[in-house]
C-alpha cells in the first residue's frame, strides 16, 4: 500500500475550464428533480422541520379535508440538496385545528411524525425532512409518503372533491446514496475491476466508463477530504461520507474539482466532469470505497462494483 503522502497508485483530452461551465448546465438539469445540488458550491443543507409537541391537554381539530397537497422532489437523497418536503392545505370546520403529519414507509410504519398546533383553514403549510428517523438513523432506501391527520387520529386523505382520481400523490422515493455518473456509462472489462493487476500492485477502485465531460456527482454527501492533482490519479476528490464510516475517491477528473478540500458537499451535487488526466488511458471515473479509519489513513478500499450497481438501479 502507498502512503498517504505519496498518494494512490491508480490505473486508467484536455479539457478548458468552459468544460466545467458544460458540469453545471448538465448536471443542473439532470438532478433538478432528484434532490442534488445545481451547483459546484458547499454548504451544509439546511435543517428539516422541528418535529414540534403534540398539543397540550386534548388536541382539537374540525371536520378534515385536504383542499391541497404537494410533494417534492419524487426522488431525494440523504444529506442531499433537496429534501423531501409537503406543502399543504386543509379545509376545516373550526378555526384553529392540532395537527399532524406523518412520514411512512411502504408497510404504512411511521418513521417521523411532525406535530402542528393550531393550523388555521386554507393557509399553506409545509414540513421538510431530512431523512432521519425517530431514532435519529439515517432511514433506509426506500418508497415513502407524507400522511396528514389530526392529533385526534382523524385522517385528512381526500381532496375537496373528494374525487378518488384526485387525491394527492404524497409519496416519494429517497435514497442513502446517488450513483456517480450523470449519463451513459458502462463497467468496463476485466481490467476495470477491483484486484486487478497492475505494475507493482493492485487496482483499488473500479472503472466505470463515460465519455470525457459526464457529470460527477457526489454518492454520498460530507466533507472534501483531499482536493488535488496526482500523476496517476490526475484530478481527484475523496469525500469522508457524512453519517458512515466510508471514504469516498473518485479520480481521472478532466479538469480540477471546483470543491476545495475542507469544503461540505451534499449527495448528488456536481464534483467534477470525467476525463482521463493522470495514468488513464480513456476517459472514465475510477472509484474507490474505503472503510474506516478512511482513505489512506489506516483503512482498507472494498470492492465497489456491488454499491455502483445497486445505486445504478435507481439513479
């Protein structure tokens, strides 16, 4: 194994900073919808909803409907740029009304519940999670909704209409890690997998291949570890992941990562664009997974081909 100080030993167009232009208009449109980031700046995101108290006393509330309801985005990551968030409207028959709002998975289980005291009719109100659960975990892949009923237990599920064609659409898919390329892409040969040989040691990524200039995006947000350049890895970035024990190196980039070392970056947001800098002989993106302590700091990489085709099948 390398040290740290030298840097990875990696095995695989010249590129202007225009090609990082090219990142952002792509990437902008192609995560605008799942939850990443549009653009190359760090910053944590923002908090979810305070889950509030349920009302003192007995909770009160009218005769429910739904006159509005709204989910966004259908697809969201963990620590990503967008989190899930409902924006609704109620129809009731008092004035102030005790809420609540739940979020479930696909069995109907409640994984977070949001208390709303004193919701008045025909005011808009909204919640945004952040993927934890009551617990405090980050909570699992998976197919979720919003659900909004009184404190009292009365469900609030049908529009005015009461129309079944109707109804609101409350769920979403939300996901712990995004997969790492924005556009066509393939696993490569023999050569491209994890253990491979190569002169002096072994391969300690996986190469998945794309033409030069597809969006990078983060698999999972955190922190920039290293923000660099190295004769085999060219242009690379590894990401400590935010709520794992796992490091994250991907590597090849055709110009430098606009992220900085020290930067925060979420899941799915833009990273860099591939190329083939460094020792590569196509464009492609080499990626390692390390486990903790972390990269190159008494960890040990792990295969990745079975993360990336995972991710792969919901990305």
């Amino acid at each position: 194994m390398v040290g740290k100080t030298t840097r990875p030993w990696l095995a695989g167009t010249c590129f202007t900073i225009a090609a990082l232009a090219l990142l952002l208009s792509l990437a902008t449109s192609a995560v605008a919808t799942t939850g990443g980031a549009p653009t190359a700046a760090g910053s944590p995101p923002p908090p979810g909803s305070p889950t509030g108290k349920r009302a003192s006393g007995s909770p009160s509330a009218g005769a429910l409907r739904l006159v509005s309801a709204t989910t966004t985005p259908r697809k969201s990551f963990y620590y990503g740029y967008r989190y899930p968030k409902l924006s609704f409207a109620i129809a009731s028959s008092q004035a102030q009304n005790d809420i609540r709002v739940d979020v479930v998975d696909a069995a109907g289980a409640s994984v977070r519940t949001f208390f709303l005291n004193d919701v008045a009719p025909e005011t808009e109100t909204s919640i945004r999670w952040d993927g934890t659960m009551s617990d405090g975990r980050a909570a699992p892949n998976g197919r979720y909704s919003f659900q909004v009923s009184s404190q009292a237990g009365a469900l609030a599920a049908r529009l005015a209409t009461s129309s079944e064609a109707e109804a609101p659409s409350l769920g979403f898919d939300f996901y712990a890690y995004a997969f790492p390329l924005l556009g066509t892409h393939d696993y490569g040969s023999s050569g491209a997998v994890f253990g491979a040989g190569r002169s002096g040691h072994t391969h300690q990524g996986h190469d998945v291949m794309a033409a030069c200039g597809v969006p990078v995006i983060a698999a999972r947000g955190g922190r920039v570890q290293y923000s660099g350049y190295h004769s085999a890895a060219g242009n690379y970035v590894v990401i400590d992941g935010k709520g794992t024990t796992l490091d994250f190196m991907y590597a090849h980039f055709a110009q430098p990562s606009p992220l900085k070392t020290g930067d925060t970056v979420r899941t799915a947001q833009p990273i860099g664009i591939v190329g083939d800098t460094g020792s590569a002989t196509a464009c492609h993106l080499h990626f390692e997974i390390w486990t903790s302590p972390g990269w190159y700091e008494g960890g040990s990489p792990i295969d990745p081909l079975p993360y990336l085709q995972q991710w792969d099948r919901y990305s």
